[in-house]
C-alpha cells in the first residue's frame, strides 16, 4: 500500500565524535533515539527510522520494533543513497526528514512546513537564524530523486548535504519560523560530551515530548543550564564548513 507521506528519522552508530550517541540514555532508560521517535510521533504520520546495513545499527533496528516503527536499513555513510531507497522502498512521494541527534525536534514545525509546502517545492529548509536542533529538512520525490544524482557513489559521505542540495540545484522553500524560535544561545543537538550533559539536565526537569516553544522558555529562564553546550556551537558550526569545503 503506497503511503504518500512519512517521517525518516535518521541515526547510526557509528559516529565520532561522541560514539554510539543513538544509544546512549537520557532519562531513566530512555535511550537519545528513542526520545525523538517519541517527538516524531507528535507529528502524526507514519515514521520510519533510517539506519544502516553495518552490524553496528542492529540495536536500531531492535528500538524500531519496540516503539512500533517502521525500519528501512541501507547506506552506511552515504545518507542520501539511504533517503532513495528508503523513499523506492516505501513508495513515498514527501518526507519529513529529522535528524537522530536533534532530542528536542520541534513537531509543531514540522507540522507547519506539512501545511506550507508549495506544489513546485523540491526541498523545505530552515532559515540560518533558527535555534540548532529544531528542524531539519522535508524533501519530495521529485527532489529525492535530483539529490541523489549528485551523491550515488555509495561510499560518499553525505552526513552534511547543503552542498549536494547546491549542486542538485533543488528548487527550494525557506520555513517560516517565528521570533521564539530563532536562535538564543541555545543548542539543541547531540555531538559532543557537553551535548549529552546538556540534554540529561533538561530532562531530569521536563518531560520529553513537552512542547519546544515551552522548552525554550525554560532555557530562557534557567540560563545555566544551555551554557552547559553552547559553548560548543562554533566548533559545530566550524566541522560543518570544513566537511562542505572538501565536497
């Protein structure tokens, strides 16, 4: 049965910077990817994780089950490739695509950009000034399919694709987002060590699927507690354009 439209949350083990951060727990037992399946299920559509073929992922697809997900196992580092065949495998036509790394995924965002997306639109991107770990990318076929004919080797790493979406010349549409949500300091992804800190304070105080818009009035009002990463959000910003320099 073909299904028109549906989430891809995206996570692998293997990542160097902070290793196995998909597995590693944040509340109680809760596990970092199994904290944004559950915000992704506040978009209401079928959600489909994303991971890869290597050995390392079969716990991924282990929580999938668990949280009655959908599974799609591909690429291991060319995340693109993933995208394609996972949207050839389930026969999508849009998706919804989320980072595993970003615990806090803004859903009512997401919700937006599903009521937002143009008919000519190929790719939704979030504007620059949007807090870190809020919105990731929703993607049609038509440009899933322009994506990948830039990126089908499948040992290229395609981890960060603002340059494959240059040279796929997508047609794109900016999110709209609201004053509240454009960047504060505040940093809402999981890389590094002070990540992990972070994310395990906010979530002793809050519950994991409150609203983002609440979660950043708390930030705002406990300023101590986003200082806890922040400080690594230039470092980030630094990886991503030294990765694009060499595409």
């Amino acid at each position: 049965m073909e299904k028109l439209i549906s989430v891809i949350v995206s996570a692998r083990c293997s990542s160097s910077r902070l290793p196995n951060k998909a597995l590693l727990k944040i509340k109680n037992s809760l596990r970092s990817i199994e904290i944004v399946i559950e915000r992704a299920k506040l978009i209401g559509i079928p959600i489909i994780l994303a991971t890869s073929t290597d050995s390392s992922d079969d716990e991924l697809e282990k929580i999938a089950k668990k949280h009655n997900i959908l599974i799609f196992r591909g690429e291991l580092n060319n995340k693109i490739k993933r995208w394609y065949d996972c949207f050839n495998q389930f026969n999508l036509k849009f998706a919804i695509e989320i980072d595993g790394d970003d615990l806090c995924y803004n859903f009512r965002l997401a919700k937006r950009a599903l009521k937002e997306f143009k008919k000519e639109t190929e790719i939704m991107i979030a504007p620059s000034n949007i807090i870190i770990g809020f919105f990731t990318y929703m993607i049609s076929r038509n440009g899933i399919d322009k994506l990948y004919s830039v990126a089908k080797d499948e040992n290229l790493n395609t981890d960060v694709i603002t340059k494959y979406i240059e040279k796929a010349q997508l047609k794109s549409q900016t999110l709209i987002i609201k004053k509240n949500e454009c960047n504060k300091e505040i940093r809402l992804t999981l890389d590094y060590e002070e990540d992990l800190i972070f994310f395990r304070k906010l979530y002793e105080k809050l519950d994991i699927t409150t609203d983002t818009n609440k979660i950043i009035d708390f930030l705002i009002k406990n300023p101590d507690i986003p200082r806890i990463n922040f400080c690594k959000q230039q470092d980030f910003i630094n990886n991503q354009a030294n990765f694009n320099s060499k595409i």
